[in-house]
C-alpha cells in the first residue's frame, strides 16, 4: 500500500465531548493525501465508539495496551505512521480546511524541518483571539527566538520525519508540561523552520487543559530541558545566554500566574513592577483584589482568552478540582 503523504497523529484520552469535531476538521481537508493515526489513551469515556463510527481506510485506530503519559503516548503513536511528513492535532482543537494544502508545499525547501501557521485561541464563551494576528514571529533558523520566546502552537505543527527521526529522544518521557516545546526546540537546532501567516487552526481554551491544571510542572520540566541542550550542544550557555534570561523571565511569570491561579495574586502584582510592565501592573492589581469571576470578565476585556471555568464564582484555583 502506499505510503499517504502526511500522517496526523491524534491522541485521545476522555475526549468524548470534543472528539468528534476534531476529526471532522481532518477529514473537511482540501488535500486528500493523509492518513489519521489516533492513539487512545485507554479512555472511558465512549471516545472509541465515537471515532470508530467514523471508520475509514484513511483512519487507523489504535487503543494503548496501558496508560501513558502524553509524549510517550506521541511517540508510540508516530511509530504506527507512515507519511514522510507527520502533523498533530490534539483531540480538543480544530484545523481549518486549507491547512495541509498551504502547509505541505513548504517543504519543497529540503532544509526546512518543521512549518507551523497562525493559529486563534476560543473558548465555549464564544471569545477569539488570533495570537500572530496574520505576522509570523520568525521563519528561517530560529533556535534562539524559540528559545527565549516559545512561539510554536502544537495544533499548527506539521514536521519533516527526516527531522524527527535524527533526534536521539522524540517526545521527552520525562515531560508532561513541555514536550513539544522541548522537540521542536531541538528540531530548529538543525533545521530551518518555515511558517504560514494565515490561521490554519483553533486551539480550545477550557480548564481541563494541561497548561492549565499543572501550571507548576513549567519550573522544572523547563530546567531539565536546559540541563539537555547543554549536554548536546558545545557552548549553548555562551551563545545564547540572552535567551536563557529570557526564559527565566517566563519561568518568572509563569510561577507568578501558578500563584494567582492558587489565590495568592501578589506575586504577579511584582512580577510586572520589577519589569516595569505597568500596563500589566495595573491589571494585576485590579486582579489581586477583585474575586476571580471579576478579574476573569477583566482578561477578557484586555482580549485576552480565558477558560470558561474561571467565570465562576468559586476560586480560580478550584476549577481543575478533581483533575489528576
């Protein structure tokens, strides 16, 4: 049989609600050359009966022996892959319909590796937010812009296997929080990365997502990652020792907004007055005093995407309550 030209890697674990639109979005592709390889987590929650209604010689069907964590649950899924070029789309979002036929010419450039697109941010609320606004933040050899300011979206991500296979790890095992973040960092390393300024897909903010329920994971994952690139890479603390700080400023606001979310909104309030971000400062005040229903309408008016559970009236932090 022959080899499909891309292979979309959809991992699912209890995606019952969100699943089926998913799918849809691939198979509305104006390009006909792909196949779908979903890997399912074990889930329980009628995930499997809903993709399986959707059989088709282009959709393989895997369910996991046992649970795994995300990347690994990534990489067993790419072994059962064949296209020489491999996308992703998590079982929550959304691709729009011309998304591999604009993306896949780019890879005429036998140096680029990775191609990623625009991408909009929504929430069940209805609230959208375009997060390039139609100008990519960088094309070409980017491993530093990557570096200091991760820019990627998974949902938008279509890579060269090529690219993929010369890494010595794929997905990180050790990471839940950044594996991504960390492969297609280390992909830019050795290969040009190239990108499309239309918004090709739609990334579901809601509460239940990893970003959101295990804010503290960033911290470490992100500092095993450097500890990684300083063992591969001869001179990485020198030559890109801007970017590091960078990074340790988004370690920085990234720990401030973990606090906000637990109740303790202060940190955030000093995060943006030592930066002298004072737009933000202002906005973070607001934020430590008023309750997190007000302070979430608040992110929204500023434009800014917000999960649907923070609009409660309970505290922020409890809107992952129960989640593992």
């Amino acid at each position: 049989m022959t080899a499909p030209r891309v292979s979309v890697i959809m991992n699912g674990f209890n995606v019952a609600p969100y699943v089926e639109a998913a799918l849809k979005s691939v198979f509305a592709q104006t390009s006909s050359d792909w196949e779908i390889v979903f890997w399912d987590n074990r889930s329980t929650d009628g995930t499997a009966e809903i993709v399986q209604r959707h059989a088709s010689p282009k959709l393989h069907y895997h369910l996991a022996p046992s649970f795994t964590p995300l990347g690994e649950a990534r990489n067993l899924a790419i072994r059962k892959s064949r296209g020489a070029l491999i996308a992703f789309l998590d079982c929550d979002d959304l691709w729009l319909p011309e998304k591999l036929e604009k993306q896949v010419p780019l890879f005429e450039d036998p140096d680029v590796g990775l191609v990623y697109s625009d991408t909009v941010f929504f929430n069940a609320r209805g609230d959208e937010k375009r997060i390039y606004d139609g100008v990519l933040p960088a094309r070409g050899r980017c491993f530093k812009q990557l570096l200091g300011r991760y820019f990627l979206s998974m949902e938008t991500i279509v890579l060269r296997r090529e690219a993929l296979e010369q890494q010595p790890v794929w997905f990180d095992p050790r990471f839940n929080m950044i594996p991504d973040a960390d492969l297609f960092r280390r992909i830019a390393r050795e290969w040009k990365i190239d990108g499309v300024a239309d918004a090709l897909a739609r990334w579901r903010v809601h509460g239940s997502s990893w970003t959101f329920r295990h804010p503290e994971l960033f911290r470490t994952e992100t500092l095993q990652m450097l500890d990684t690139f300083r063992s591969l890479y001869p001179g990485f603390e020198t030559d890109c020792a801007v970017e590091i700080g960078e990074l340790m400023q988004v370690i920085g606001l990234m720990e401030a907004r973990d606090a906000w979310l637990r109740g303790n909104k202060w940190p955030l309030v000093h995060h943006f007055r030592e930066r002298g971000d004072f737009k933000s400062l202002i906005l973070a005040l607001g934020v430590a005093v008023w309750p997190a229903s007000l302070a979430a309408h608040a992110l929204r008016l500023r434009g800014d995407v917000v999960p649907d559970e923070y609009f409660s009236t309970r505290c922020v932090g409890a809107a992952s309550a129960g989640a593992p």
